[in-house]
C-alpha cells in the first residue's frame, strides 16, 4: 500500500450523498419550455454542455414531439453516441427524424463496434438504405461486423487497435504512437503480433511508459495473456473480464489473427444488461419498457399473463378435483390460498438464487446435487418453522385441531416441493439451453399451486372427511 | 472509423461459442483427490498457476476439511486478492486457517482499496487483532479508509494515484513516471493538482504518450473531467461511470483536495451487485447464499416468508367475509385464485420495471405520473384481454354465465389495482428512503391478493346471491 498523500483523519461522521448524478427535473423543464416556445437558440444553448449520454435520457424524456424538434437543434453538431444510448422506442423515432443522410455520417462516426451495433437495431428495409449510404470502406466493416452472431464477442469487439512488433524497442514504439494517424484516441494496451498478425503478448500503458526506450517489446511484454475468440459469447466475454479485471482484451478470428479489441466500457453495459435482464425475465418482462408506448408493452407482457393463466387455471382444476370436500368444510377454502402462496415465495427465493448461481458460473452441474439437496433440507426446515406457527392459527381460527394440522403438513410438504423444485428447474433449463430466467418461474409456480392445493386439499379429504 | 486491419470476410455462420471459462470439473476433481491424499506437492502444482479469482472459486467449492488443507498448499505464496474474492461464509474459514500474522501480510500487500474492504468486512475483535498487527503506517490508512460510510466512493477508492502539478512538461512528467517507485503499477490517467493538492484536470496516458515532450501539461490536460465527493454513494458512482464511459475518476475530499482515485475495475463489481441484488430482492433474498450453510440459509430466508404469511393471512381474511357465499356456490372457491395470481403476475412485471427504472435514473418524480397512469392502462387493456378469456372458460367450466361475468370484470378490475400498486408502492418507497427492491413485492402481493379476493366475491355476493 504505497500511499502518495496520507492526509489527517476526516472527522468521524460523514454523511452520504445520493443523487448526485442524473438530469435535474428543473433542466428538463427549461428545455420542453424553449423547444415549445420555438426558441431553437436557447435550447441549443442549454443543450450544448450535455454529455451525450446525458443527451440521450433528456431524448428519452421529452414527448414525441419535443423529441423531433430537439433532434431539429442537435442536428448541425449531433453526436452520434447520444444514438447509442437511447430506449429502443425513442431511437426509432430519433432516426427517423434525423434521415438516412445524417444517420449513414453518424454512423461513420461511430467507433465500429457502435456502428455495427447501431445498424444491426435497424430494421432489413432501413439497414439496407443505411449502408448503401456508407462509404464503401465502411460499409465492408459493418457488413463483416454484422456477419458475426449477435452476443458474440465479434458483435461487441473494436477495429480500431494497436497492434505492434515484438522487436520494436519501447522508443521506437513511442515514436509510433507519436506519429500514426490512424491508431484509436484513447486505448490502455498495445498488442505485440507475431508476422501472421497473431497476438502474442499485451503491454499496459503504464508499463510502456516507464521502460527504458532500448528494451525490446519482447522483453516487456505479458505473453500470459488470454486471447478471446471472435465466437466467444458475450457473457463469456463479461465472466472473463471481471474474474480476470481486465481492461481490454484481444479478439481473434478462426485462424488465430488479431481482429479487434474488447474494452472494458463495452463489457459494463453488458455486465449490467446481463444481471438486470434476469431479473426482469423472472418477473416476466422481457425487456425493460418503461418509455415504450402502451400498445408495444401490452404486447410484450401479455404472453406471459395468458401462460400463467393456462397454470392457474390448471391449479383451478386441481381445487376442483376437491369441491366436495370445499362444500363440506368451506374453512379449507379460506386456508387454502396460504399453503400455496408460502410455497411460492419460498421457491421464489431458491429460484433468484439458482439464476444468480448460473449466471456467475457458482452453480453448474458439479456441485448441483449439493445445492439441490441444501435447498430441500432449507425448504424442510423453513416449511416446519412455518407449519408450526400457521397450524395452531389456523386451529384457533376456525376452532377445528384437524384443520390446524392438515394446514401445518401441507405447508411443510409444499416448501419442500419449493426447495427441490426452485433449484431443479433452472438447472434443466439450463442442460437444455433454455433460459433459465424466462421460463423458471411459470414452472415453479405451476408446481408449488398445483401441488400445495393438492396436498392441502387431499389431507383434509383423506383426515377431516 | 478508422480501421487497421480491414480483412476477408468471416465465413457466413459462425457458432457461438458458451462455457469458454470458469472452472473445469475434472480439475476440481483432481485438486480434490490430491488434497485428500496429502499430496502437497500435486496440489501445489495443479494451483500455482490459477489467476486469483479462479484459485477463490476453487476455494469456494471445495469442502471444509479440503479448504484448509489448500490453505496450507497455498500459504508459502498465498495471493492476497484471493482473499477479495472468496464468498462470505468461505472466506470467514479461510481467514481463521491463514490465522492473523499471515492475514496481517495479505492485507499489507492489497492495494489500499481492497485493504479497507477486507478489514471492514471482519467482526470487530478480530479487526482490532489483525490493525494491532499491521505497521503503523497502513494502520493508519485502513483506519482512515474505515471512517468513511460504506457504500460511500471513500470506500471504494485507492489511495495510490498519479498527481502532478500542470507546469510541468510531457517530458518531465514521462521521466518521472520512469524515475517514482511509489506510484501504481498499473493506471490509466494522470491527475493534475494545484498547488492545494485539488484536482484541476486529467490526462489519458494515450494522450500523454502522443503529446511532443516540450508541452505543459496545462495545454493538453482535460479540464472537464468530473471529481466524485468522497461520500458519494457508490450508486451515483456506478452511474456517472456507465453514464459517461469513465474508466477512473478522482476522488476530493470536503476541502476539495485529491485523496484517490475510483477504476473501472471495483466500479465493474458495483455495477453487477448492485442489479443483481435488486433481483435477489424482490424475490425475498437478502444476499446470495448459494454456498451458506444450511442454518444461515434458513436464518436468511424466514423473515420474509413470515411477513408474506402475515399478509396471505390477511388475504385469507378477506375471504373468510364471504363464507356464507362460498358456502353456497363453491365454483367461487376453484376460481378465485386465478383472479388473485393474474394480478400478481401482471404486477411483479410492473415491479421490476419500476424497480430498474429507479436504479437506472429513467423513473424519478419528474415522470412518475406519466409512467403510473402508463402502467394503469396497461393493466386495464391487458385485463381486458384476459377477462375477455377467463369469463367464457369459467362459465363454460361451471355452466354458470354470471360466473363468467364476475371473474371477468374481477381480472380487469385485479389488473388495474396491480398496475397502480406496481409504480405507485417502489415509488413511494423510494421517496422514503426504503429500498424499493426489498419491500415492494410485499405490499403489491398483500394488494392484489386482498383486493382481487374482495372484487371477485363482492361481485359474486351482489350478483350471483
């Protein structure tokens, strides 16, 4: 811990400070009221000093309309990157309104890991008029960039590279860097590469900087360093960089030649995509849809309803099977929703645990049979713990000893089904290659209704009847 | 976009390529059966070249008792920032086998940012064990790392950095870069401090490089580059991170002086916890507790399936008001849980989009109403569509047609509440500082569980009876 400034202690509380980032709803107001007023001057004035990111949420924010006329006042100085951080909704409307001449600049604009990303977004009809707006230069870098599958590392790497000689000595390489037009603004490594352009070795900055300018590359160089192929999947691509803490990594095609370059700021939003999109696909969204009009986010969400639906109505038909018995002691169907509702949330929070576990490689078909059987001995004994609270209520409630203990078995039955359920489901889907966050819970669900009114209801059929 | 390397094109498919990393089973077969045969030396050999998050993982999944045995394989050379990435409960036992001299060691080697994690996270006896055995100086430095709020960016920043004064030239700067022995190995950006020590302007090491040595700093530093407070939440600073693809920023303390400096690399861990802990949350779990033993697991998980029996209590009471229909026309007792988990569903998707809205800064106040009144209609038209189906199903079920007609209006009605409960309970949350994440899907289960019962046998009692 060599320490550069070890000033004197801060006094002992300090408070934390949130909300320090973001656009200030004040700003957004200035802006909607110039963009309405025709007032083009003091919108660009107040817009000017925004980053794009910060450009793009003011977009994202503003109505349809005031949406075009701001594209209106960024339109002579646009930054193309504000289009890479829009909400899919409000892109679409932000690149119709720019046109297909400012978009195709734009887009040459782009480092080219934004601009393949940027038209692979495009519709087929768009996609085309865009590119036959490209120079032809880029146009052959998009159409390669496109030709990779999407999620693969080929779709998030960079062209844009340093790439130099393991005989070079650090002065020459120096001068290099000094002299080349061509080489990206901002990079942290260089790639040593071998005649065949294949890479064997990567040099830090930091590193560069503080040798002496004879020494070789060669002799300075990290020649442990891992290679990502181009087919790579992205979160492969993320696992590695965080186990790792990489900053950038080299990609390389089939025949082992360096194509481009992986920085880490690409890696964060998909480390980011990554852990949210699991949990919006376990509550059933399969994207976030927040800025998305009403008619786009009925469409998204309502397979999933009429899916739970089809298996509430089968956990319907499983109370049915028991009508004579509700008919006889209706307590059973105020109890009832209870066994079934812990037995979901139970196996709810198994389920979040297993789609966390797989997503961080913790979890895999090593150690399954152990996390199963834990599950199942937590679920065991959370399902006592409950069932001994819940009987002697439900005893007391309706004044039936029966209905208490009938109540108590089936709880402790259905957190159990919670616990091996939970954990088993998302490890199938996953030997399967399905998702485990899309599909898991409607599974779980079905099992933990389904089999906690059966076991509820047939108890009480087979004790109180 | 500039292009190095503009090859053939790829061929047309290309598969995608999962599983690159992480640990391979076979390997942790023969870790295992080395340390169960005492084989130091295999063992010894199988490990020396793991990275260390890969050698934590291993430490992660092997048993207790083999635990400590690659604990004494691992301690002639053992990696301090093993110990930074080991789970919670494995890193506990792997602290007390490393015992507190070696501990002392590993800690003094961490980079001062990893120091003051490592040391914050042991119980307070241990803490005063393990400062005692540190030297004065890094003492000194956990020390004033612990007086700042966790989750603040004075947690998370290092104190090892870069700082040089604007006067000086590239030339000077790169031959002191050459000369300090105190300055980090690896970095990415220079600050530039007046004579106060505060941070005036930042320069890329790419840029530095490029820039011909006779410059001053002053003239090609960039002095838009943004200070984080030192009691920033590390939220705020994961944010302005992605928001403004940083890869360091300076940290000032309350008189504005430079006191470190945050990467990309613990902002990458910030980002992934932070979402997925929003996941984790909103099913009811506390933390990841795939690797916790069996009573910590149960110990974590139960308050929250006893304040979900409270309110499925509660929902039972709702029901209990209705006996006497219940009595009458049991086909209410089948139907009624689709009414109730229809609106949990369509809820818990409302949910998770409000709850990533608020951490992403796209929901905030100044658009709360709109995003509340959106989701409310999305209810209505998605409860629509589902009653338009359920009513026909149930009166065909039960040959009943009012039957149909009460469920039907109850989903709509369900989905409508789950839409307004869904925004309106995270929001309101957050406006009290309570973290929507944990809370949320209590109330919203406790709303659409109660109001749906109530709705669909109200109506049942007005109309059917």
């Amino acid at each position: 811990m060599a320490n550069e400034d070890s000033k004197a202690h801060e006094p002992a509380r300090i408070e934390i400070e949130d909300d320090l980032y973001g656009l200030d709803p004040d700003f957004v107001r200035a802006v909607e009221d110039a963009l309405e007023q025709g007032d083009a001057a003091t919108a660009a004035a107040l817009t000017a000093p925004l980053h794009y990111s910060d450009a793009a949420d003011l977009l994202d924010r503003l109505s349809p309309e005031d949406r075009v006329r701001l594209v209106e006042v960024l339109r002579a100085d646009f930054e193309p990157e504000i289009l890479t951080e829009l909400d899919e909704g409000v892109r679409d409307q932000v690149i119709e309104a720019l046109g297909f001449a400012d978009l195709a600049t734009a887009i040459s604009e782009l480092d080219s890991d934004d601009a393949v990303w940027l038209v692979s977004q495009l519709d087929e009809d768009e996609r085309t008029r865009v590119l036959d707006a490209l120079s032809s230069e880029d146009r052959a870098i998009v159409a390669q960039g496109l030709s990779y599958p999407e999620y693969s590392a080929g779709r998030m790497m960079q062209r844009e590279l340093v790439a130099v000689p393991a005989y070079w000595t650090v002065g020459e390489t120096i001068d290099y860097l000094r002299a080349s037009t061509t080489i990206p603004e901002a990079f942290y490594d260089l790639y040593v590469v071998d005649p065949r352009h294949r890479p064997i070795g990567k040099i830090g900055l930091a590193k560069l900087v503080r040798s002496k300018r004879p020494q070789r590359l060669r002799e300075i160089m990290d020649d442990e360093s891992i290679t990502v192929p181009v087919a790579a999947d992205r979160e492969e691509v993320a696992f590695l960089f965080r186990q790792h803490d990489l900053v950038s990594a080299p990609v390389a095609d089939g025949a082992g030649r360096l194509v481009g370059v992986i920085t880490i700021d690409d890696v964060v939003d998909v480390i980011d995509e990554e852990a949210a999109d699991d949990m919006l696909r376990l509550a059933g969204v399969p994207d976030t849809d927040l800025y998305r009009a009403v008619k786009d986010t009925v469409r998204a969400r309502i397979p999933w309803l009429l899916v739970n639906m089809l298996t509430a109505i089968l956990a319907s038909s499983v109370i049915g099977l028991f009508e004579a018995t509700l008919e006889k002691i209706v307590a059973l169907a105020v109890l009832m929703p209870i066994v079934a509702g812990l037995g979901g949330n139970a196996g709810t929070q198994t389920l979040a645990v297993a789609v966390r576990g797989l997503a961080t490689k913790e979890l895999d078909s090593d150690n399954a049979l152990r996390i199963i059987g834990k599950e199942v001995l937590v679920g065991f004994i959370n399902g006592t713990v409950l069932g001994c609270i819940i009987g002697p209520i439900a005893w007391a409630w309706f004044d039936m000893p029966m209905v208490g203990a009938v109540i108590g078995a089936a709880v402790v039955f259905n957190l159990l089904v919670a616990g091996l359920m939970g954990s088993l489901i998302p490890l199938t889907l996953e030997k399967f290659d399905v998702d485990p966050a899309v599909a898991s819970s409607i599974f779980l669900t079905m099992c933990t209704d389904s089999l906690g009114f059966f076991a509820f209801l047939g108890l009480a059929t087979l004790l109180l009847l």
